[in-house]
C-alpha cells in the first residue's frame, strides 16, 4: 500500500476551524456592501430632493426674471412719460422752449409750468342740501 507523502489530521474539529475563518471575512464584506448600498440610497434620495429644489429655484428665477423685465419696461419709459407731461404743462401755460413767453407775465412766472392736476387738501363735506 502505498501512503501519501501528506500528513492529515484525524482531530474531530480540524476541519471546521478554516471554513469558519472565510466565512467570517465574507459577512464583515456583506455587511459593509450593506451599509454602501444604504448610504447609495440615501445619497439618491438626497440628490431627488435636491433636484426637485432646484426645479423649484429655476421656477422662482424666472418668475423674478420676468418682473424685472416689467420693472425696466417702466423704468425706461418713465423718461417719456415725464417729458409729455412737461411738454403739455409749457404748452397749457403758454411757454415755448424757442420763443420765450406769450404772455405779458414775468420772466420767472412763465418759466413755471402750470398745474395739471389739482387735488383739493381737503375734502368738502357734502350738506344734505
């Protein structure tokens, strides 16, 4: 008969004690892909709540874009809007940019232009008349 040039062991637990090592190692490595796979989850929740914010922000910027649109809109007509008025108020009291005063009024008083809107200080009371 012919032996192996190999001892073995014929102790009744020698054979569990290296499986039980892999075996070990193998679910530390399970339990830390765990706790990845849980932190990739939070981090895609993370990234949906951050996502649907931003949509949010995008939405309130465009809203506050067209505003200021109007607000220019405005602003840059106001200069015309001021120059009509002071155009009609020379032209309802009588003064001419090129020709000077049409009225016998002194220099200073036709300058002035005149009121276009009056607006009383103080309201009349109506009597039961």
């Amino acid at each position: 008969m012919a032996y192996s040039s190999r001892p073995t062991s014929m102790l009744p637990g020698a054979g569990l004690r290296q499986p039980s090592q892999p075996s070990s190692a193998l679910s530390t490595r399970i339990a830390a892909k765990k706790a990845e796979l849980e932190n990739l989850r939070q981090l895609r929740d993370s990234s949906a709540t951050l996502a649907m914010q931003m949509q949010a922000l995008e939405s309130k910027i465009a809203t506050l874009k067209d505003g200021t649109e109007a607000v220019a809109c405005v602003l840059a007509n106001w200069d015309n809007v001021l120059c009509a008025i002071s155009l009609a108020s020379k032209k309802a009291s009588g003064v001419s940019d090129f020709t000077g005063p049409k009225t016998a009024e002194s220099p200073s008083e036709s300058r002035l232009p005149a009121t276009l809107v009056r607006i009383p200080a103080e309201q009349r009371e109506k009597t039961g008349e």
